[in-house]
C-alpha cells in the first residue's frame, strides 16, 4: 500500500493498541476508513471535474474551429458577391458607353 509489509503493519498495529487502547482503536479505524473513503471521494470528483473541463475545453476549440470557418464561409460569399457586383456594374458601364456612342454617331444623320 505504502510500502509497508505485513512485518511493518503489525508493529503499528501492536504500537496503536498499547497507546491507544483495546477499547478506542475500533473507533480510530472506523474513522480512519471514514477519512480514507472522504479523501477517495473527494480525489475521484476532483478527477470528474477536470474531465468535465477538458472536454469543455474540446467543446469550445469545435465552436471556435466553427465559427471561423464560417467568418471564412462568409467572407467567401461577400467577396464573390462585390465581386458580381463590380461585374454588373462594368456591363452596366459598357451599356451607357455604347448608347452614347450611338447617339454620337446618330447624330450627324439628324444633322445632316
């Protein structure tokens, strides 16, 4: 357990009952198992908890590796869309450009 054998257990159980007693030792293991299971208890929640945290942890890395891909999806979306937008705009420049020039060459039939 810690490291002690079974020599060494029954020189501190021989020790405990001269000092302690016939009477009281009962109650001091009682309450060291008591103690013992408390600290278990408490030892194996501690574990939980940071169990619980790491996967927390792997939760939120997953929305954040979330989260960018759609800032990335969207940008994505914005960019094509101002991108078609340039476009629509450069046909809607080359459309005015050659109704002037065809006013401009028709103008010389009117005036002619």
């Amino acid at each position: 357990m810690f490291g002690i054998g079974m020599p060494e257990m029954l020189l501190i159980l021989a020790i405990a009952l001269i000092v302690i007693g016939p009477k009281k030792l009962p109650d001091l293991a009682k309450s060291l198992g008591r103690a013992f299971a408390e600290f278990k208890r408490a030892t194996s929640e501690l574990k939980e908890s940071l169990e619980i945290d790491d996967e927390l942890k792997e939760v939120k890395s997953t929305f954040n590796d979330m989260g960018k891909g759609i800032k990335e999806a969207m940008e994505v979306k914005v960019d094509s869309g101002s991108e078609d937008q340039n476009l629509s705009a450069d046909l809607n420049e080359a459309k005015k450009e050659k109704q002037i020039k065809n006013k401009n060459s028709e103008s010389p039939l009117r005036d002619g």
